[in-house]
C-alpha cells in the first residue's frame, strides 16, 4: 500500500489545496473562519508535507481575541517572531476587545516578553498615542468587569496582529464601539478590502473605526460595513465597493455617499432598522440623490431591507415618499431595490391622494441591463406590463426582470406580457448577501 508521501507532488498539492481556504472563503466577509483541523494534522505528518501546507495554514488568520484567546496569543507570537510565515497571511481577522477566562495557562494574559516583543512592533507601525503600550498582565476575577482596560488590550493586540502581516490583503475588523490605531504610511500595500463589523446586537458604529488603516492603504477597492451609522467625512477614491450591511445611515449621512466615495462602482445598502440607530432612516430623496451625484461611476446597486414588513418610508424623514427618477444615470447596469421606494400606497389605498409612485419607465436609465423589484405592489401592475413594450426603445440592453413576492394573481398576467421579448421575466425572491464581494 502507498504511503501518503509516496504520491506525486501534484496530487498532494491538491489534497492541500481542498483543505485550505476556497476562492468562497475569500469572497466571504463572514468573522468566524476557522482553517480546517485536518489540514494542521496533515501538516504535522511529515516535513515533506509541511511545505505544502504552510500558505495555506496561514493564508487566513483568525486573530480574535474573545474567542480561544491562548490559541490566538500563540498565533500572534508566531506571526511576530516568524516573518517568513507572517509574509504568507492574505487575510487578518481581528477584534477590537478581550475576553478571558480564570482557567487560562499560569493565569498570565500578556507575560513581560510578550509585552516588550509587542511593543517594538506597536512603535514601528503605529503613532503611539493612539494606542496604549502593553504590559505584563495576571489574570483576576475583578478583571472581567474592567471593561475599559479589556477593551485597550484588545485594541493593542489587533494593531500588532496587523502590524506584522506586510502583505495582508484583506481585514475584518469586529469592534466594539473602539476604533484601531492609526498606523504610518507604507503599512498596507496590498490592502484591497477593509470589512468593518459590529460586535455588539444593538447601536450602530462610526465609518471612523477604520480609519487608521483605510488612510494609509492607497489601493483599497472595497469597504464592507455592519451596523454603520455614520460615513466618513474625508475622500477615499480607490473605493470603488460600499457595502453597509444592517445599517442605518439617515439622510444627512447619505448625502455624503458621493464625497467619500467619488468612484463608487458598486454600493449595497440593507436597512437594519431602530435597533441600529435613533436617527430617522435616508429618505428616499436622499438616496437617490445621492446615487445621481455618482451617475457617471455608478453600476450596481442594491437597496434592502432586513425585514421587508418594515416601512422604511414611515420611519425615514422623507416628504415624497418614493425615489426621484434614476433615468440620469449614465452607466447603471443592475439595480435592486424594495417596491416601497418607487410605489407607496398609505392606508388602505383607496383614495387616490393616498397613492405615491414613479413609473418604472420613467424610473429607469437606459443603460439598465437587470432590474430586482422585491415585493411589487398590484399599483406597479401597468407598469410591468408596459416595460416590455417600450424596452426596445427605451431600454435597448435590457435582459432580465425579477419581480420577487409578486402576488400569485398577477405572475400569469405579467409573464405573459414578457413571454416572446428579448427580456427574462422571473419572480424566484434572492436575499442580499452584505458579506460577499462580487468575483470580478
């Protein structure tokens, strides 16, 4: 029988390969990847194999501090003693806090070594007063309720844990109300995508949390953000992907879309509701104008909400309850949005005043190739009965339609208005994933 090692280095390669992180992994924002165990067990077989494993053990490094903290302390120690496998890591995830717990080995949390190692590496990457120099630090029971102190710990152990990966290309940041440090320039060269993501369920976070990183790291193209309230005042325009998942900027917020991100290709926004914010949501208004400002740079976009029952029009600020025609925009090509933005019925909709739309027609530009409608309401009905009839003129490189949670008594009708275009009529309903990147 044929030994492992005995086989052919291609095939091992992909033995390997099947284990570490998949091309998914890395289109996926989600914080808790964990590397598969059997790919450490494969490692330790024999040093023919350890080569072969290595990239890919460390290809993605899973740095929180309040989930297995000796297991990341022990990493991070690695990764700041070992520069060759620290040159491996594409992708850092990290954690603005620390939790421990009274069984941890010789009740030491930082030792005086790890201190000192972590501090040179803090002072060479970082303006030390942003962040707070380590110590030696003993575990105690009345420990677990300085919160204050956990929190400045984890703060300094994410900025080491992003100090020492120089060619990282991608972050997910999981704060809890704190902000990382703000590092020199040169730190991020490779940075592609920064992934900002609220550790608490309640209250939303600022845009500036990230800001020590994203104003050093020239080639960022994507910005993933959970429970985001507030948007940066400043421009960042290699940012060419927004997504803000469980958000809830309000209007004010939303007008400072095109400013920060002047080169803004794609944009995700999924309302999260009061849960994330006291403020009143974007009005429609709002939205919208904000995405015209963009219409020269703008191709995708998607609007949501978590709870589609929500009325994001009554909870907004807005005096026109639906959205100001997208017909400007130049290169749009995909659009998704919520039927509440462009046809609004008040009450029990039968008095006419109590009526607010905008005719698809009318709504979309003519460089649309794909539009999403969740939740069409019947007063769309003509509307998706008439955008066929005039696609050829108006929309000539229009393909495909979706209007998901169509009443079953209109999907006849409406489909077989599309039936013999140019144009896909489907009604299947698709969540919106705020945790993943398109492949392009």
């Amino acid at each position: 029988m044929h030994s492992l090692t005995s086989l052919p280095t291609e095939i091992l390669a992909d033995i390997v390969a099947n284990l570490g992180p998949s091309q998914a992994d890395h289109f996926n924002f989600r914080h808790d990847y964990q590397p598969d165990v059997s790919l450490y067990q494969l490692a330790r077989t024999c040093k023919t194999l350890l080569p072969l494993c290595l990239p890919k053990l460390y290809e993605i490094c899973n740095l929180k501090t309040t989930d297995g903290f000796q297991r990341s302390r022990s990493l991070l120690r690695t990764l700041a003693t070992k520069p060759d496998i620290a040159c491996l890591v594409k992708r850092v995830i990290v954690n603005g806090s620390l939790w421990v717990t009274k069984d941890i080995q010789d009740g030491v949390i930082i030792s005086a070594e790890d201190a000192e190692l972590f501090n040179r590496i803090l002072e060479e990457k970082l303006d030390m007063a942003t962040v707070t120099p380590l110590r030696k630090l003993q575990y105690k029971d009345e420990l677990q309720n300085d919160h204050d102190l956990l929190d400045t710990i984890g703060k300094a152990l994410a900025c080491v844990a992003l100090a020492v990966v120089p060619n990282v290309t991608s972050i997910i940041f999981s704060s809890h109300y704190k902000s990382l440090g703000n590092f020199k320039p040169g730190s991020f060269p490779a940075l592609d995508t920064f992934s900002l993501q609220h550790a608490d369920t309640e209250g939303g976070s600022d845009f500036a949390y990230a800001q020590g990183v994203l104003n050093v790291a020239p080639n960022v193209k994507r910005f993933f953000g959970w429970s985001i309230t507030c948007l940066p005042r400043i421009p960042y325009p290699s940012i060419r992907e927004v997504v803000l998942g469980y958000s809830c900027i309000d209007s004010d917020e939303a007008a400072h879309i095109p400013t920060a991100f002047p080169n803004l290709e794609r944009f995700t926004y999924v309302y999260g509701g009061a849960c994330v914010s006291d403020h009143q949501s974007a009005s429609s208004e709002s939205l919208s104008g904000a995405l015209i400002s963009l219409k020269k740079t703008l191709k995708h976009v998607e609007l949501g909400t978590y709870d589609f029952e929500m009325d994001l029009i009554e909870d907004s600020d807005d005096e026109d309850p639906v959205m100001k025609s997208l017909s400007q925009m130049e290169v749009l090509e995909t659009l998704r949005l919520p039927s509440l933005y462009i046809c609004k019925i008040d009450g029990d909709g039968d008095d006419e005043d109590s009526e607010s739309k905008i005719d698809l027609v009318d709504f979309l530009p003519s460089s649309i190739q794909s539009v999403y409608i969740e939740g069409a309401e019947s007063c769309q009905l003509q509307d998706m009965l008439k955008l066929p009839k005039v696609a050829l003129e108006k929309f000539p490189v229009l393909r495909h339609v979706t209007f998901a949670s169509l009443e079953e008594s209109l999907k006849d009708v409406v489909q077989e208005a599309y039936n013999g275009s140019r144009i896909e009529c489907s009604f299947q309903g698709e969540e919106i994933d705020e945790y993943s990147c398109c492949s392009e």
